[in-house]
C-alpha cells in the first residue's frame, strides 16, 4: 500500500564530481525511487532541476524529457534569484513547453513577485516553488483575498495556495492592526 507521495527535485550538476554522467546520476536516482516503492510503498515522482547560474537548463530540460519515461515527472529551475531572472533560461522552457511537459519554477523568494511574473508569463510555469513574495501581489478586502492577479492564469501555483485555501479566492487573509 502507497502510503507517500514524494515529488523531489534535484540538480544532477551537483553529482558528476566522481565521473558520473548526467544520465547515470539521473538512473541512480531513479533506482533507489524505485526501491522505496517496491520495499516501502512510497509512490515518487522526480524533478530534474536546472540551476539559475548556471548555463545548462536545456542540457537538463533534455534530460527530463529523456527520462519522462522512466520516473521524471517534470522540470525546475532552483538556486540563487537575485541577478538570474528565470527568463535567461527561456530556451530550456521553450523546449519542455513543445515536449508538452511539467514546469517547475522556485520563484518569489528572493527576488520579489516579478520573479514569479517572469516564471509564469515568460517561462510557462505550472507550479512556483515556495513563492513566498507571492503575498506582494495580493489585495485584503474584509480579510479575504480578492486580487491575486498571478494565480488568474496559472493552473496551480505554489503549495501556499493549496495548503491554505479551497480556491484563489478563498485564501484568508488576517485583517491589519
């Protein structure tokens, strides 16, 4: 019986140091996914992650789509915001859009709610990681959300919206002091 559900994300870049490819990270990965749902009953899914500053988001986004088959369920731009815009990797989005495949952006952390203006409107993200300046674009009338003008467009955006509310609508919002 499944009893987890895991979609972790993680940057093959970051393990090649001992000569491994990006492909065979990528396997190794995916075999041990598939031993904790074999022996444990935890379903997974994995995120390839590009980093930001770095110039190999298509190389990944390639990889993603190489491995959809195999456990990848999307592909995601992680690391540092300030000064890489998620715009600089359009290319890679570009490509997972024509694959007709997931979209991952983290997002609104650092940099502010243009970093998730930019995820969504240039890159086509489905899903914002954490986007926690995400409350910047957000207007309160008699303590409920009304303008949440980046959700309008987007399918699902951060697990804000769906941990907190039933719809963007509906999101609480405490009443200013």
């Amino acid at each position: 019986m499944e009893w987890c559900i895991l979609k972790p994300g993680f940057a093959p870049i970051f393990h090649t140091k001992k000569g491994l490819t990006h492909q065979q990270v990528a396997s190794a990965v995916l075999k041990g996914l598939e031993r904790g749902r074999k022996d444990y009953g935890i379903a997974s899914g994995l995120i390839i992650c590009a980093m930001r500053n770095m110039d190999v988001s298509l190389e990944m986004a390639e990889l993603a789509v190489d491995f959809r088959e195999r456990g990848v369920v999307g592909f995601d731009l992680a690391g540092e915001e300030g000064g890489y815009p998620p715009k600089k990797h359009v290319d890679a989005f570009h490509y997972i859009q024509r694959e007709n495949f997931n979209i991952t952006i983290h997002a609104g952390e650092g940099y502010g709610k243009e970093s998730i203006w930019q995820a969504i409107q240039y890159c086509g993200a489905h899903r914002i990681g954490h986007g926690t300046r995400l409350i910047d674009d957000i207007a309160v009338v008699d303590g409920r959300a009304v303008k949440l003008a980046i959700w309008r467009n987007t399918f699902s955006t951060s697990a804000f919206r769906w941990r907190f509310a039933s719809s963007a609508t509906s999101i609480p919002v405490p009443r200013p002091a």
